[in-house]
C-alpha cells in the first residue's frame, strides 16, 4: 500500500486499477482537472522546468525524490497512508467500534459537506497565487512557490477520491463544482471568506502559507482524527506536505525580518519613510500584515458556539487537535469551555458546553502555534538589537464570524468605537498606500544566487543544494 504505481495514468497507491467504474470516473475527471490548471495555475510557467519533489512513497523514509519537472507534466495523483490494522474510533458516541470502511447513510451528507470544503481550499490557494511567479524574488522562491502549487493540486485529488469513492453521483457533482468554482469571483466564489481574498504581493504569500496553511494543518489534523478511515488515511499523508508550505511561510517572513534589520543598523534609522526609500519593508508594514492575515485566518475555524461542532465530534467525523493525547473521556458530555463574549462595552469570559465550542478549541490550540513562530521572528529583530517585537494580535480584532463579528476591537484586546477603530485602522491594518508600496518592490529575479533588495536570502537550499542552485530553467 505504501508504494505509488506510476505506470499508471493517475499514480496512485489504492489498487485503482481493481475499481474500473472509478477508474473511468477519475479518469474523466483528469481532463478537467489539466483544463483548470491551464486556465488559472500559475502564470505563463509551462514550459519551465522546476526542482520538485513528487512522492515515491508514503512512508517517512522514502516519499521525497527531487527532479526537474515540467508543472503540468506533474504527476499527481492518489495517496493513502496504510491502514492501521483493527483501528478503532476513539472519540464521540461511537467510542470504541471499528472505525468506518464506508461511509454510514446518516452521516453521508455531513461527510461530504466536511470534505467538499477541505477540496475548495485546495484550487482556491492556487486560483490566489496563479500570478505571483511573475515577481519571484529568486528562483529559490519561484521553486518554493511552484512546490506549493503542485501539493495543492494533489491535495484536491485527494478530496476528489474519497468524493468519486464514496459519494456515487453526488460526489462526481461535487467534485466538477470543485473546478468550476473561483477565488473572488463575484457569482461563484470560493466557500470560505480567506480564499476570496487577493494574494498580490510575496509578503501577502509567506503570511497566507504561514498563517492560512497553519489552519490547514489544524483541520487536517483534526480530521486525521476521523472515524471514517479513508478520509484519516487521506489527511495524514497530505500533512506531511502541509509542512512544506508552513516552512515557506515562516522562513520568508524571517528572511524579511533579517533583510530589514540589517537595513536598520546600516542606516542607523527605524525611520519608516528612511526604509521605504531603502526598498525594505519596515517593520511596522509587517506587523499591519501579520493582523490582517492572522485576523483573517481565525475566522476559518467558524463560530466560537457551533451546533455542527457538536454534531460532527458526537458522530466521530472530526475530532481534536491530537485527540489521542488528551485525558479526559473523549465524548465531552458535562464539560465546559470558555469562549469571549461582549457585555458593558468590554469582552469577557463566558462558560458554555464543550461540545459547542470546538471549534474555539481548535482556534486556541491554532492561537498557541502561531504564537511561537511569531516568537521566533522576534529573535531575529533581538539579535540585531532593534527594541521592536512583533505581536499576534487579540483573538477579538478584526472579526467577521460568531459573536464576535463586526464588534470593533483593538489589536491590544479593548472594545473602541466606530469612531475610534476608522480613526485607528490604517495603523492596524494594511493601507491602501502600504499594499501599493509593498507592490512597488515586487520584480522578477531570475539570476541564480541573486535575491530582491527586500528579502534575505535562506540559510541553506533545498534539498542540500547551493542557495545559487538553478532552481527553476528557463526554456
């Protein structure tokens, strides 16, 4: 199982070739997928030959071969982590039965809203980042770039699977909407808010795949809990790729931060308008971003009070962040967990019933993870002994989902007034006139071994090969 058959015409390790019904299906569904891809992947890129990683196996010690491919000559395909012999589910009212080989009639339409919105993140990200290639920083970016868009696009095949596997016609509908669906566009956008938004600049980039790729590590993770094996199965293999596009983010920001401290001490200026004119990102810019993405991503995980929460851990079909290492009775029934409220003007604290607060859990475990990495962009502007920290801002700012939506709170956690949040928010969030300068700093770098002005390069390459590797050819 471990193995991926590539003889075949959609690589896979799940015996496709046993199933000729869905053999056929997926095999429909390929030309629609390679149309898509050519409509709105990355742009004007075809003919490049890029250093990429495709999976050999799913194993930890042999899933990574790097090779130059052309993107849509990219093998994707269908990958499966083996199965775990006698798996039993572990959470919910189902506690203790054999986990599911087939998807129950009760909890069919749940299971497959839960999946068709993990495939709609997939495209969407791709449809965000089709033009950013066109301003690539170095080829060791373009690369890293091209990397996330390929993983991305197998990710979608991974959905696509369990929808044409389990779902029979439904499914088959759902995963053509999956491709006729568009980030932004105004009559058929994508269903979740983050994935409508513009990704147009490279900083806008390591932000969304460090802050909106962490949540898709949470929601992996949590459906890796799933009492429906296939889909466990699935999500585990894509986390090991999920990782990739963290790093991509957190070192690019790191590398920002460093190129800007070093700009501040050779200028001897913390002066914003001194750095601009440097062509660096001052770090005020970065902390506007880092709010903006943040505040974006936190909405993703829903409601601070969610019925479907409840009804979806009850059933078994998506758990906790590392459900199997927590304590307590795994089905919830009795507990509590305090999520934020607004009473007098001022947030507070209130206790509701865990099973309806899930999704808070999951956006605190999240909080917590993004905090450290925040942490460790800090001690690069520490080190080159800059009195400016970088701050996660209040789970509260800047809200658009559950009760806390539309109320005006501050980065620092304080109710403001209407007043107060316009007279404010161009010193919280990103202005029109900082996108325009962070655009105005966006070029094509193609010269091995050279960077953008704005950015570091990485310590090491990829893959053990030169930071001056010839990551991405030119044909």
């Amino acid at each position: 199982m471990s193995s991926i058959d590539y003889s075949e015409k959609i690589p896979n390790n799940v015996n496709l070739n046993e199933d000729k019904t869905l053999q056929r299906a997926l095999e429909q569904w390929q030309p629609a997928f390679v149309g898509w891809w050519q409509e709105v992947g990355p742009e004007r890129s075809r003919a490049f030959d890029v250093y990429l990683r495709t999976a050999t196996s799913v194993d930890p010690q042999g899933w990574a071969h790097f090779d130059y491919v052309k993107m849509p000559d990219y093998r994707w395909g269908i990958f499966l982590n083996p199965a775990e012999a006698d798996r039993k589910i572990h959470f919910g009212d189902h506690l203790g039965e054999p986990a599911w080989q087939s998807v129950p009639g009760e909890h069919r339409a749940n299971l497959r809203r839960i999946i068709v919105t993990q495939g709609d993140t997939e495209p969407a990200s791709v449809e965000q980042q089709r033009h950013l290639g066109l301003t690539a920083p170095s080829l060791y970016d373009m690369r890293n770039l091209f990397q996330v868009n390929v993983e991305e696009g197998r990710h979608l095949w991974a959905m696509v699977y369990l929808l044409h596997r389990y779902f029979g016609r439904d499914g088959r509908e759902e995963a053509e909407a999956l491709l006729e669906r568009r980030s932004g566009d105004a009559d058929n956008p994508r269903i979740l808010g983050a994935f409508n938004e513009k990704t147009p600049d490279w900083l806008s980039f390591f932000m969304f795949t460090y802050f909106t790729d962490r949540d898709g590590k949470y929601q992996l993770c949590a459906l890796a809990e799933s009492s429906f094996d296939p889909l466990a199965r699935t999500t585990k293999f894509m986390l090991t790729e999920e990782a990739h596009h963290m790093f991509v983010g957190e070192s690019g920001i790191s590398r920002v931060v460093q190129r800007t401290c070093d700009a501040m001490n050779q200028l001897k200026t913390d002066d914003p308008g001194k750095l601009r004119a440097a062509g660096v990102i001052d770090l005020p810019t970065l902390q506007r971003y880092l709010n903006f993405h943040f505040s974006v991503t936190i909405d993703l995980f829903g409601a601070d009070q969610s019925s479907n929460a409840a009804t979806f851990y009850s059933a078994g079909l998506k758990g906790r962040f590392e459900e199997g290492k927590r304590t307590d009775d795994h089905r919830l029934h009795g507990s509590s967990y305090k999520v934020l409220d607004v009473s007098g003007g001022k947030l507070v604290e209130k206790e509701v019933p865990m099973l309806n607060a899930l999704n808070e859990v999951l956006r605190d475990d999240y909080i917590k993870d993004s905090m450290a990495g925040v942490a460790r962009w800090n001690r690069v502007i520490e080190k080159a002994g800059i009195p400016f920290r970088l701050q996660v801002p209040h789970k509260a700012f800047n809200r658009q989902i559950g009760t806390l939506a539309g109320v005006r709170v501050a980065p620092d956690g304080h109710v403001v007034s209407e007043a107060e949040w316009k007279a404010n928010v161009d010193q919280w969030l990103p202005s029109a006139a900082d996108r325009a300068f962070v655009t105005s700093l966006m070029g094509q770098v193609v010269e091995p071994g050279k960077f953008a002005n704005w950015i570091a390069p990485p310590v090491i390459g990829i893959n053990r090969q030169p930071v001056d590797f010839e990551y991405v050819r030119f044909n």
